[in-house]
C-alpha cells in the first residue's frame, strides 16, 4: 500500500515493499528497521543489505537514512504527545507534519544526489 509514495525515490518492486514494510515496523520503534530488513533478505551486515540485497544506490541510501531519522519518532513519543495535549487531533497533526518534512528532504536529498552524481 505505501510502495508507490516511495517510487519518486527511485524505489520500485521489491526494494519499494521490504523498505516500506521496515518503515511501517519502524513507526513502533526505530530500531526495528535495521532488524526488519536483515530478516527480510537475510543478511546481517546492513551495508550489504542495502548495496547488494536490494540493489540501492549511494543516492537512495542518503535519501532513506534522512527519511528514517525525520520521520516519526516511534509510537511512545507519539503516546507522550497525546497524553501531553489530550488531543487526538494535535497528535495527528504532529505525524503528518513529521511525515511531511521527512518525506520532502528525502525526496531533496535524492533529486540533489542524483544530479550531482
């Protein structure tokens, strides 16, 4: 279902889906993105995962590494935010505008990227 916001990275196939799938697992904690992928392809080593697993280009890894570390936290900061405001909206609010900023410098990152290389 998010494979196809991820094609303007220049990720398509199964690059688009296992990354997708690590993100989602992601959005529950950060750390679980570097796990999802090793179980996903079956390495261990996540340069190796990235180069030669899924074919990634030094471009699309600057964009994704922007993208995981802009994005959402993870579910329990967004948990703090809802018990601080007591306001589904506001919560809402702050995973779109995340979602937006880190989806916007990824998509920068790897234009920019792509021309100078």
């Amino acid at each position: 279902m998010f494979s196809p916001l991820l094609y303007p990275l220049g990720l398509s196939g199964r690059q688009a889906w296992v990354i997708a799938f690590a993100l989602l697992i992601g959005f529950i904690a950060k750390e679980a993105i570097i796990g999802t992928l090793s179980i996903l392809s079956g390495g261990t080593d996540i340069a190796g995962i990235l180069k030669s697993d899924l074919g990634l280009s030094d471009s699309q890894i600057a964009s994704l590494t922007l993208f995981t570390i802009l994005y959402v936290p993870c579910l329990a900061t967004l948990a703090v935010v809802y018990t601080e405001s007591r306001s589904l909206k506001i919560t809402l609010a702050v995973i779109a505008l995340m979602t937006i900023i880190a989806y916007t410098t990824s998509l920068l990152t790897y234009t920019i990227a792509t021309l100078i290389t």
